[in-house]
C-alpha cells in the first residue's frame, strides 16, 4: 500500500507536493483519517486534526485561525479510476468521523495557480468556499484556502 500511495503521489506532485517513503510513514502515523481505495493504487486521503504536529505552511494557516479544524492535506484518485465516486467516498466517511469526533469545519487549499478546476469544482459541489488565498511565488503556486462547514 505504501509504495502504491508513494507512486500515485509522485504522478500529482504538481497538485500536491513530493512524498517520500519517511515522511508518508510519520502523516499516516499522525493522521486524524487515512483511507485508500484498491490499497492506494486508485486513490487516497490524509487528513490531520488541528492537533498533530505537521509542519506545512498551508495547515499552519488554518491552525492560526482556527481552534478546531480537519485538514485534508492530500487527496488523490487516479486518472482510471476518476468518475466512480472514490473522492466523494473518501469525504463521506471523513465527514461521518469528523463530526463523530465533534469537528464542524473541514479545511483544504486548492491550486489556483497552477489552475486546478477539476478540484474546485469538485470542492464546490462538497460545499467548500474560499476563505483566503496563499501565494508561493518561490514555489510557482498560488492557493486558494478553502472551508466546508459541517
């Protein structure tokens, strides 16, 4: 599953951001929610609480923010398994457990440049708004920081 999950990765860097087998090893063990699809190999999700220790500027903007939040650092589906429901699943569960856990804001950035509108509107359609933007310009990206209140 690991390698799986580190391969489909590395295909959306550009989305996400560089992975490797260390680091995936310490988000999976600090996560609020992780869950594959076809052990990874179709699509996965890592979420962490407000209270995990991840050193990501993107979740550290949501943390001065917010006392209580989930981020979903990473969610991927791939190419030949878009358009079966994989992500809307991997939210439908994360929803039932964050709420379960007493969370009612689901956080997330979003690429605006480069454009990622296949996320956004899939965020959209999940009830994510755009609640501030974070330029990178040493990294190329501009994001759009987005909130689904549950």
């Amino acid at each position: 599953m690991i390698d799986a999950i580190l391969a489909l990765n590395a295909a959306h860097e550009v989305e996400t951001s560089p992975l490797d087998r260390a680091a995936l090893e310490v988000m999976l063990d600090e996560a609020f929610h992780s869950a594959t699809a076809a052990d990874g190999v179709d699509g996965f999700i890592i979420t962490f609480d407000q209270d995990a220790d991840y050193d990501s500027i993107n979740f550290r903007w949501f943390a001065e923010r917010y006392d209580r939040f989930v981020y979903v650092d990473r969610v991927v589906t791939a190419p030949h398994a878009r358009g079966r429901g994989i992500a809307r699943g991997f939210y439908a569960t994360l929803f039932k457990a964050a709420r379960a856990a007493g969370h009612r804001r689901i956080v997330a950035e979003i690429n605006v440049d480069p454009p990622n509108p296949a996320s956004m509107a899939f965020h959209a359609a999940l009830g994510f708004t755009e609640v501030g933007r974070g330029d990178f310009p040493e990294k190329g990206k501009i994001v759009s920081y987005q909130e689904c209140l549950l």
